[in-house]
C-alpha cells in the first residue's frame, strides 16, 4: 500500500497538482493511490478550476510520501498557524516533495535547513529571506526531501515519487507514457538524469 497526497491549496497552479497527479497515476500496481489533499472539501485554482478534495490535511501524516503544491496564494497558506500546524511530515518516514512555492512551505516548516532547494522565479525571494538557498535548475533531492522549479518540472517530481517507492523502470514507464511523441527517449532520458543523480545507491 502507497498513498501520496499532493496538497493542494486555493490558489492552486493546476500544472504542478494536476500534472503529478496525471505522471503518479501511470503506476498501476495495487495499494497505489494518488490524492489530491485539500483543507477543504472543495478548493479553486488560480484560474478559477474548481477540484473535489481527494483527501484532506489529516491524512498528511499517515501518507507514504507528500508532494507540497503551488499556487497563488502559498504566503497565505504559510501564514496560517492551524494549515501549518496540521502538516504532520517527518522526512525519516516519508518522501517529501514541494513544487514551486511548495518549497516555501518546507523552508517554513524547518524541512530543508540550510540545504539548497529548487523553487520558481517568482518565489526565489521569500526562500531566500525565509534561509535557503535556491539552485538554478529544475529539481534536486537530498535523502528523503526533494524540490523542484518551474511548472513543467512537476514530471520530475513525480517520477522520483515514483522511483523511489517503485524502482527507476516504473519511473521510466511513466515518463515515457506521457513524453511527446517523436521524443519520448530524449524526454525521458532529459528527465532521468535530473532525478537518477539523486537517488539512493540502492536504487
């Protein structure tokens, strides 16, 4: 059994949530499930796209890995004190992952210390101001957290989700369903050197 949540806020990039959900949903094992974990029943993009919560923030902790989403509204969510407080994660346990401003969240919640981490243009400053440093490049993991910037890196994301609870080839598969026709081999190889790197040697 694997549940990952992808926590999902108002404000929502649907490129970031939508995109892991779509590349996480490629396994096809039994016990894999993908939700998209909201604090609300219902929650509305950042271009008014409302989704149905999955999951909601009290199934954080019990999650096999958690992929902090994007959106708009990403300082709001960190100056929350109950949305905080009810994001259980514990990197020995779980995989933890954030795209784009969801790195904001891990800086604010202590995850990532001092190590450097990959978030989008726009959130580059408050990582920064909030002690991380920000890489310029697309993904990058140490042990069991992993970040990623820019919206069309959440493919990456998603398949060091799944290579790391699944194997490299199951992440491989995946990539490879959802690359561009006539690109699928570079795509996925493009891909798999950003996340292969960072994987540990027994994988």
């Amino acid at each position: 059994m694997s549940h990952i949540a992808i926590l999902t806020f108002d404000g929502f990039n649907e490129l970031d949530s939508l995109i892991a959900l779509g590349v996480l949903n490629r396994v096809k094992t039994p016990g894999w499930r993908v939700t998209l974990c909201c604090p609300a029943a219902s929650v509305t993009s950042m271009n008014g796209v409302v989704v149905q919560a999955q999951s909601r923030l009290d199934a954080v902790a019990a999650a096999d890995a958690v992929i902090v989403g994007s959106g708009m509204q990403t300082r709001e969510v960190v100056a929350d004190a109950d949305i905080m407080a009810a994001l259980r994660l514990d990197p020995a346990r779980q995989l933890i992952g954030a795209q784009c401003s969801g790195t904001l969240v891990l800086a604010k919640l202590g995850l990532l210390g001092t190590l450097p981490g990959c978030t989008d243009l726009t959130t580059k400053p408050w990582v920064v101001e909030a002690g991380v440093p920000v890489l310029d490049a697309p993904f990058t993991a140490q042990g069991n957290v992993a970040t990623a910037g820019g919206c069309l890196a959440s493919p990456y994301l998603a398949a060091w989700v799944i290579a790391r609870l699944r194997g490299v080839q199951a992440a491989r598969d995946a990539l490879h369903y959802v690359a561009p026709v006539g690109e699928k081999d570079a795509y996925v190889d493009c891909a798999l050197g950003h996340i292969v790197p960072h994987l540990p040697a027994a994988a």
